[in-house]
C-alpha cells in the first residue's frame, strides 16, 4: 500500500509543478496579449485623429 501512496504523492507533486509552470506561461501570455490590445487601440485611435484632422 505504501508503494501506492508513493505514487499519488510523486503524482501530485508533478501535478503542481506542472501548474506552476503552466502559470508562469498563462501570465506571460496574458501581458503580451494586453501589449498587443493596447498597441492596436493606440493605432486605431491615431488613425481616428488622422482622419478627424483632413
């Protein structure tokens, strides 16, 4: 049985590395999209000024 438990703790231990690092990604992830999104509406809104101006 022991042997068993040992393999659920080793299971779980995985397990939480592996959300870990899946975190690190998913915010790495989150701040580029938002560098993207707020790129894209400084664009747009210079391009509503650009055609306000003509």
């Amino acid at each position: 049985m022991s042997h068993t438990c040992k393999n659920y703790e080793e299971i779980e231990r995985e397990l939480m590395k592996g959300y870990l690092e899946m975190s690190e990604i998913n915010l790495e992830e989150a701040e580029n999209s938002q560098t993207a999104c707020n790129e894209s509406l400084r664009v747009c809104e210079q391009n509503l000024t650009e055609c306000e101006e003509e």
